[in-house]
C-alpha cells in the first residue's frame, strides 16, 4: 500500500462555449462595477440616467378584429389586421 498515491489528478470536461463567454463576461463586469460609473449605470439604472417622456393615455382597445390566428398575442393580432385593411 506504500505505492498507492495520496493525491490524483482529475480532468473536467470543456465547458460548452457559450457557457465560457458567459462566465468570462461576468467576470469582467464584476472587476468594472467598483470603479466604472458607465458600468455600474448599464447594469442598475438610476431615473437620472435616462429622459423621461411626458405621460399619456394609452389608444382605446378594439375588439371589433378578425383574428387570424387565437395564438398570436394581442400587439400581433393588431399588427396583422392593420396589414389587411
């Protein structure tokens, strides 16, 4: 038993790539954020970092449409019967 090594080398297989460039993004922001105000703006946006546009009331809903097909959400359904009319 004195022959049988205390420690083994272990080989993990690759990492699918996308995965990779995933982990290796993360890394990147993680070393920005403490000292990248651009950063640190992208990922947790403040009211200050954009321009507010004047509210308005949204348009009237219709329900006198045609549907083409009861699967497609409502902005499509609107879309597509405004391309037939």
């Amino acid at each position: 038993m004195g022959n049988v090594p205390k420690s083994f080398n272990i080989q993990f297989r690759p990492r699918s790539t996308v995965e990779t460039y995933q982990m290796m993004a993360v890394d990147v922001f993680a070393q920005r954020l403490p000292r990248d105000k651009w950063t640190r703006g992208m990922l947790f946006a403040e009211q200050r970092h954009a321009i507010w546009l004047a509210e308005r009331e949204l348009g009237k809903i219709r329900f006198d449409l045609k549907w083409v097909d009861k699967e497609l959400n409502y902005e499509q359904q609107v879309s597509l019967h405004i391309l037939h009319v």
